[in-house]
C-alpha cells in the first residue's frame, strides 16, 4: 500500500499542475460545463489552428532548422488532438435535461 502511495502522489501532482497551468487543458475544462457547449466549434477550429502550427514546426526541422521543433511539434499535436476529440468525443461529464415523460405527470 506504501508503495502505491509513493507514486500516486507525485503523478497527482504533475495532474494537479498540467490542470491548472496548462491553457489547453483549462479550455478542455470549461467545454466540459453546461456553459461551454457554445463554444464546441470554436474550440475545434483552434484544434485545427494548432495542428497546422505544429506542420509548420516539421516543415521548419525539414529545411534544417533545429530538431529541438519536434518536440514543439508533438505538442501542438497533441494539444489539436486534445481539443478535438475531447470536444465532440464522449465523456462530457454533463447531461442535457431529461425530458418529461408523459407518465411522471
């Protein structure tokens, strides 16, 4: 148990940080409330945004720039990935309201 403890504590805290540091995953929390549903599309634009900023980061290490880009690259990647799939993906979290039925009336 002592040991299970001893590595949940520091990847809760790499959690903790990513959530609130990170702006990516801040907007992926905002777009999972009932309040954020407006904002899908725009969302899913800057996805795309970030997706062509990270093919121009590999267009830059193929014309010689430094390779260090690649890892600029991944996570613009993943980051497009991130807001894309995690926008109109499942695991929302929020459930439209339930409509009446006819019987609890």
């Amino acid at each position: 148990m002592f040991l299970i403890s001893l590595a949940m504590r520091p990847a809760a805290a790499v959690y903790n940080w990513c959530q609130r540091w990170l702006p990516s995953n801040r907007l992926v929390t905002l777009l999972r409330t009932r309040r954020g549903y407006r904002w899908g599309v725009p969302a899913v634009l800057l996805g795309a945004l970030y997706f062509v900023v990270g093919i121009g980061c590999y267009g830059a290490v193929r014309l010689g720039h430094t390779e260090w880009l690649y890892l600029g690259m991944l996570v613009f990647w993943w980051t497009a990935l991130k807001l894309a799939l995690r926008t109109f993906g499942g695991g929302h979290g929020v459930r439209p309201p339930a409509a009446r039925s006819i019987r609890s009336r």
